[in-house]
C-alpha cells in the first residue's frame, strides 16, 4: 500500500503544480485594468482601392500585346510557302581568320612567326600574314590573320580545329 499512496500523491502534486502554472500564466497574460495604452495619433497607413484598370502600361496589356503579336506571326508565317532564303554573302570566299591583333608591329611579327611554326606542326596548310589596320581617332592595329579567304563555313571548321589546339581565333570578314 505504501507504493500506491506515493503514486496516488505524485499525480495529486502534479496536478496542483499545472493548476498553479496556470493561474499564473493567466496573471501575466490579462493586463491590469489601470495600465496605460499608447495609440499613434494619426494613421501611417492608408489604404487604396485598386481597380485593376488595364491601361496601355498595365502588366495585363503588356503581356497580351506581346501574346497578340506572336499569334499574328505564327499566323502569317502558316501563310506564306515554304521558302528559303539562302545568303550568298555566307558563301563567298571573304572571311580571314584572325589569331592576334597589335599596336606595336614588331609585337604583331613575333606572335605571326609563333603561330606558323604551331600551324605547320598541325599540318593545316594555314599562312599568316600581318596585316595594318586603321581604326577610328588614327589609331592603327597591326592584326595576324591568314592569307587566304575562305567561305564561312570553312573558317569556322578551321577556327574550331585550331581553338581544340589551344590556338586563340576569331572569324574576321575581310
């Protein structure tokens, strides 16, 4: 019998301690009827009914102008034959690969010397020149570029082979 009263006191303890817990919580939590509270003098916020009015900078015209138009090209492209237009300025030879560009011409003559014994290892084919420049205010470039044209198509083939070896180019139209 001596566990069953401990036991019986200690949930009777318990309890007492949560009701107490309680009252006091209650105390903190329900302000006293005397203490002063501080209202703003004047309201910061104020509110605005907004209508949603579609006007022409409205998010909701912009974006059906933009939906409208795609609809009028997917429309007349529907339309039109199917035809294509090839460039021929593509297919000309008259594009240089250019491999460096200098102010100073000696510096320009080195980097060419550099580049061909590079280029005649990989076996390419390809010949440099060095090339003046005049650009705008007199300012003049002396570039590094091959000696012969070539079709778009080949310079990029090319330019790509070269930049897999670690040869910086870029496809200049001459």
């Amino acid at each position: 019998m001596n566990k069953n009263t401990l036991k019986f006191l200690s949930l009777i303890l318990t309890y007492v301690f949560f009701i107490l817990i309680i009252v006091i919580s209650i105390n903190s939590v329900v302000p006293e009827k005397d203490l002063q509270v501080l209202k703003p003098e004047q309201n910061y916020v104020k509110k605005i009914d907004n209508y949603f009015a579609r006007d022409e900078n409205s998010v909701y015209e912009i974006l059906e102008k933009d939906n409208r138009k795609s609809q009028q090209i997917m429309e007349s492209e529907k339309s039109k034959p199917n035809i294509k237009i090839i460039n021929d300025e593509n297919n000309k030879d008259n594009f240089r690969i250019q491999f460096a560009s200098f102010k100073e011409k000696q510096k320009s003559m080195e980097t060419s010397n550099r580049l061909r014994e590079k280029i005649a290892k990989m076996s390419l084919g390809i010949s440099l020149i060095v090339k003046e420049v005049k650009i705008k205010e007199n300012q003049i470039f002396y570039r590094v570029i091959s000696e012969s044209k070539y079709p778009y198509g080949k310079a990029n083939r090319e330019c790509k082979k070269l930049i897999k070896n670690k040869i910086q180019c870029i496809i200049i139209k001459s």
